[in-house]
C-alpha cells in the first residue's frame, strides 16, 4: 500500500500576487459602490437629507421616483430613463454611455401604426 504525502511549502500553494494569467483568467471583482455607484450616490444624499431635514423629504424623493419608475411608455418609442434622470441629477452628467452607446443595442424601429394596430388586434 502507497501512501503518497502532501507537503505544504511555500512553491506548492497558489500565489496570492497577482500575475498576467490569474489577471486575465479572473476578472476583479468590483465592489457594490463602484458598480452601483448612482444608486450608491442616491442613497448616501437620502442620508444626508434625512440627518438636516427629516423625514418627510427623503421620503417624497423616493415616491416620486417610485412613481415615475412605473410609468410606461408607448411600445414604438424608444426606452429611456429621462424623468429618472431628471430626479436623481443624472441629466446634467455625461458619462459612459452616453458617448460609448452603441447603435447596434438600440431597439429596431417600426412604424407606430402597425405596432397599435397590432396591439389592439385591428386588421387590415
């Protein structure tokens, strides 16, 4: 009977410095606040105004997003966060994808009568 030994030096476990292959093969992971980072921003500023005023603003802000949050738009107009940006102070920003928007993921256009008619089921 073989039996086979481990030994634990340092030349055996993983290296915890990172090198161009672990770079490449796992991705960094970024913290919540640096991906969710408006939300994060939104959030922290609730706080604020909450600790100064009390609650009643924080609490409007967050119903008027609510409310915008669920406002639909007709199906033949392109999507877009424009009312939430207005709220949250984002409109006056560029960022990312503003200038790095590509036009290949935008939403294919089709005409807005065949869309309605199709939705209310009118054949023609």
């Amino acid at each position: 009977m073989e039996v086979n030994q481990v030994s634990a030096s340092k030349d055996s476990l993983p290296s915890s410095e990172p090198d161009c292959l672990t770079a490449l093969a796992l991705p960094e992971i970024l913290p919540d606040p640096v991906i969710y980072y408006d939300e994060y921003k939104y959030m922290q500023d609730l706080q604020m105004l909450r600790n100064q005023m009390g609650l009643a603003l924080p609490l409007v802000m967050c119903m008027e997003r609510f409310s915008v949050s669920q406002t639909r738009r007709l199906p033949f107009l392109r999507s877009s966060n424009l009312m939430d940006d207005v709220l949250t102070g984002r409109c006056s920003e560029i960022s990312f994808a503003d200038y790095l928007k590509r036009p290949d993921y935008e939403q294919p256009q089709r005409s807005p009568h065949i869309i309605m008619e199709e939705l209310l089921g009118i054949r023609i």
